[in-house]
C-alpha cells in the first residue's frame, strides 16, 4: 500500500480563491476592502520571505496589505506605539507581527498589545482562552489549515484516536484543542513521552510537529493512518553545497504504510497564508458588524 498524497498546495488554492470572492463581496457591503496589517523588524531573510509572500497573497486576494518595516535596533517603545496605531486604525482588520522578532524585544509583551479582535495569528492570550473554552477567537493558521485538510480528507473525526506530536504554543496544543473540539480522541506526545513510536502506532491521525529532521519513521505509523507533517526542517543534499527540504515524518518509509499523507513541500506550508487570509477577513466582517461566511 501507498500513501495518497495530501495535496496541501491545491486545498489551500482553493480556500484564498474562496477568500478572494468572499471580500469582493466585503469590499461592497463594507464601503472598503478588508485590511492586513503586517509589521517586520529587522533584516531577517526567512522573515522578509515570507512577509513578500504574505503581501502578494493579500494583495491577490483583493484586500488591502499594509507593510510597516522597522529598523532592528528599533526601541520596544516604538514598536508598541505602532501596534497600538494599527489597534485603532479602522482600514486594518488583522494585524500580524512577524517573528522571530530581535533578541532585545520582548515576543510576548507585543504579542499582548495587539488586539485580540485583530489578532489573525492566534497568539494572544486571549484568543487561546477563547479556543480552550469553545468561544469564537481566532485560531493560529498553521493548526487550522491541518483541521482542514483532515476533515477534507477523512470527514467526521468523531471518535478517532490521534497523537499530535509538540506541544508548542503555535501548533502543538492548539493542534490538539481543534482535534478534541472536533471529538477525536487525544493524545499530546513530547520529548519526555515514553515509548513514543508505540504511543504514535495508536493513532489513526498523526500531526507531527516537533522540527526534527525526519524523525517519525515509518514503522511509527499504523496502517491507513492519516499523517500531518508540519516540519520544515533544511538539510544536506547529496549534491555538494546543496540543500533540500524535510518534514518531522520520514516521507520514504511513512509512504509505505500510512494511508494519506501530507508531503514536504507542497503539503501544509501552503496553508498557513491561505488561512491566514481568511482569518483576517473572518476579522474585517466581525469587526464590521457582518456575519463572515459560513463557508470560510
């Protein structure tokens, strides 16, 4: 048996294209178009990649993207001044700082200045409160974009028995919140889990986000298991200089016995911006007063 291939490019192609028609429809109801607010300190080159990424995607998508760049010695002062700037700004709807910030910024300090309203990451306290308590929040993207491509792939997740591996605050547990609320039952395994490979040999969905390279094998994985990997993790290539990219999850060995699987790349990356976009026109609606659509 071979694993079918979770083709994350193509889900999340058709989730910004539903984005896209969606805030037309916003644009006229609202008298503007819904607006993402992103805001990089510093040269970072992952950094500046993906907020090109995320401001090209916003723009194709027919809203409005607002970059603010800072210099990397810019003061904690001023980074917060401008996050409270765009808390007030009525034309931004989400608001997005791109991490990791500089070592002498405090991550968590600007994280808590952003609005929870218009919090499209996820991050804030308030909106892991509202997730943990089942109220409507906003959910980080990564996490949410696998909830998808699991209920598109397998449907109703009732009663299915999954392990997530991590428990960061980004994916690990939000990860496992989603999977409870959609009445999986669930396992959260970590460095200090015992006997990990037959904790994972239970599972009939495993999301594997831990960032090392390959590390889920195959005789980890049940058979017909459905396997989300999350890793992005750069490695040597067998050409001299080069480098590819790898998942958590050993694609060659996994292959062989689960029973889908998203692969690296082209599986969950594509995601994470796709829903992001639908996060912050989720946002641009409820801060307008309008239902956002049931279908987003």
């Amino acid at each position: 048996m071979v694993a079918e291939r979770i083709d994350g490019k193509a889900f999340a192609a058709a989730l910004r294209a539903k984005v896209g028609e969606h805030a037309a429809r916003y644009a006229e109801a609202a008298g503007r178009p819904a607006g993402l607010a992103v805001v990089l300190v510093g040269e970072d080159p992952a950094s500046q990649v993906y907020v090109r990424s995320k401001h090209k995607a916003t723009v194709e998508a027919g809203m409005a993207s607002f970059e603010h760049r800072l210099p990397a010695d810019t003061e904690a002062a001023t980074l917060l001044a401008l996050v409270d700037q765009l808390n007030t700004d009525p034309a931004v709807d989400g608001i997005l700082v791109q991490l990791p910030l500089p070592a002498h910024l405090d991550e968590q300090a600007v994280i808590a200045a952003i609005s929870p309203d218009k919090d499209v990451d996820g991050f804030h306290v308030i909106n892991a409160g509202r997730l943990s308590v089942g109220q409507p929040g906003f959910v980080p993207c990564t996490p949410l974009g696998c909830l998808m491509l699991l209920k598109d792939r397998l449907g109703d997740l009732s009663g299915l028995e999954a392990v997530v591996i991590g428990r960061s605050n980004i994916v690990g547990k939000p990860m496992a919140q989603l999977l409870t609320d959609a009445n999986a039952t669930v396992t959260i395994a970590h460095s200090r889990t015992r006997d990990l490979p037959a904790v994972v040999r239970r599972a009939d969905i495993v999301v594997a986000a831990v960032g090392r390279p390959e590390m889920v094998k195959g005789d980890w994985i049940k058979p017909g298991a459905c396997v989300i990997d999350v890793g992005i993790n750069r490695v040597p290539a067998a050409e001299e200089g080069k480098t590819r990219l790898v998942g958590d999850v050993d694609f060659a060995s996994a292959v062989e016995v689960a029973g889908s699987i998203t692969p690296v790349p082209g599986g969950v990356g594509p995601m994470t911006i796709a829903v992001l976009l639908r996060n912050a026109l989720v946002a641009a609606h409820r801060n307008a007063g309008l239902e956002a659509p049931a279908d987003l």
